[in-house]
C-alpha cells in the first residue's frame, strides 16, 4: 500500500468515527424520549412490547444502512460479497 492509499483509509476511518459520535447522541436522544412518551402515554408492558417486536427490525435495518452507506468499496466489489448479496436477492422468501 502506497502513502496516500494509507491515508484515505485513514481519513475514511476519522470519517466513519465522526459520524458515528455525531449520529449516536442524537439518535440516543431522539430514541429516549420517544420511548418514554410512549411508556407514559401507553403504559409501560405496552412500551416492553412494542420495542422487543420492533428491536430486530430497527438494528438489522441500521446494520444494513451502514454496510450500503460505509463499506468499503473494494469490499462491495468483491466477488464474495456480490455472491452473498445475488443469493439474498434470489431468495424465495
């Protein structure tokens, strides 16, 4: 790897650090208070139920946000990768 190869994947990583402890407060914030409107509004097994029936959903939707938007591309270019991602797409669910 050459010097300048060296330092996009560094300035790449500094990137993906910024963003993740811009969005995380933010996100942590929004999320807090949302779930204690709704634990006070509806009760709080409401509020149980309705964040383990919608956790998954959330964390595999944000895993795969963050593999399309921060993956790197010589990653997403790889046969490998392209292999798992035909294999979902084709899929018979």
């Amino acid at each position: 790897m050459d010097r300048l190869e060296t330092v996009s994947v560094h300035l790449l990583m500094i990137l993906r650090l910024a963003c993740f402890a811009l969005v995380a407060p933010i996100a942590y914030l929004a999320l807090a208070t949302l779930f204690s409107l709704v634990c006070v509004g509806l009760g709080h097994n409401t509020m149980e139920m309705l964040y383990g029936g919608t956790a998954v959903y959330l964390l595999t939707l944000a895993a795969a946000v963050e593999g399309a938007w921060l993956l790197p591309e010589d990653i997403k270019s790889s046969s490998s990768f392209m292999r798992l991602t035909q294999r979902f797409r084709s899929s018979p669910d």
